[in-house]
C-alpha cells in the first residue's frame, strides 16, 4: 500500500476538481499530465508501482492521511467526480443507500414497482437486507412519496431518491 508522502512525492491532486497530475516526468508521460483511465465500471483508476487505486480512494488518502476503513461514497453519485467536497466515508451498507435507480425500472421512480396481483403501484425499500412493503398506490409518484419518507427515516443524509 502507498503511504500518503510517497503519494504526495509522485502526484498533485486539487481538491476543487478531484484531478491527479503526475509531477515529475515518467517514461512515456508529459510532465503535469492528467493521471489515470477511466474503467468499464466508470471509476478512475491510478497505476502506481504496479498496482491499481481507485482515484478517490487516492483522494482521501491525500487529503486525510489514511486509506477509509471501509467504502467512500460518491454523494453526488458521480462515480468520476472525485472533488473532497464529493467524498465521504461510507459503510458498504450506506453506500448502497445512495445508489440509483435500477436501469430496468419501468415506474421511473426509485422505490417503485407495479404489482400485477394488487393491480396498484407498489412502495417498497431495503431495510437490513429484506425488502419491505411500503404499501400499494394508485399512481408511482404517490408510491414514490412513501419510499422517500422512508428512505429518509431510515438512511439519512444517505438517502438518494432517484
């Protein structure tokens, strides 16, 4: 694992944009080059003496001095924004608390689902690793209203609603 001097000694990093730039000259890279490449996954990720970081786990250690001892969560969602006001340590259980919508989701609303059997909108949220039913309603965005009442009770500044 890199320490935070040797990360500081190899990298600049700007907590307003979230950038890394290498600061000295590195076969086959310019000097003050953007550093990283974007994955599949939509993370960014640093080579740095054979191993691969994530760029905002990098981030934090930069800026904190220690790797987080668990997840750091994107607040805004943004996997490729890695500014510090954008950051923040998160539980794997919090992490998923703020995620997005599921891309099959056909309500257009998080939380959100059509019950054939009850023939109504169904509110249901994750709580603990089961799903509970919120209730049944005659439209989604009166379901989806009940899963952000919810959602917010129980995750907190966590919370993401679509």
């Amino acid at each position: 694992m890199i320490t935070q001097s040797a990360l500081k000694e190899l990298l600049k990093y700007d907590p307003d944009t979230g950038l890394f730039a290498w600061k000295n000259r590195r076969i086959g890279v310019k000097k003050s080059l953007e550093a990283g490449s974007m994955q599949k996954n939509g993370y960014f990720v640093i080579g740095i003496r054979g191993k691969k970081y994530y760029s905002h786990r990098l981030a934090w250690l930069h800026e904190k001095g220690e790797f987080p001892p668990d997840n750091i969560d994107h607040i805004n969602g943004n996997r490729q924004d890695n500014r510090m006001c954008n950051l923040r340590a998160a539980s794997v259980q919090q992490n998923n608390f703020n995620r997005a919508a599921q891309r099959n989701n056909k309500s257009g609303y998080k939380g959100v689902c059509w019950s054939g059997i009850k023939r109504k909108w169904q509110a249901d949220i994750c709580l603990e690793g089961r799903h509970v039913c919120l209730g049944y309603f005659h439209s989604p965005a009166l379901a989806h209203l009940a899963y952000c009442k919810a959602a917010k009770k129980h995750f907190g500044e966590y919370a993401r609603y679509a």
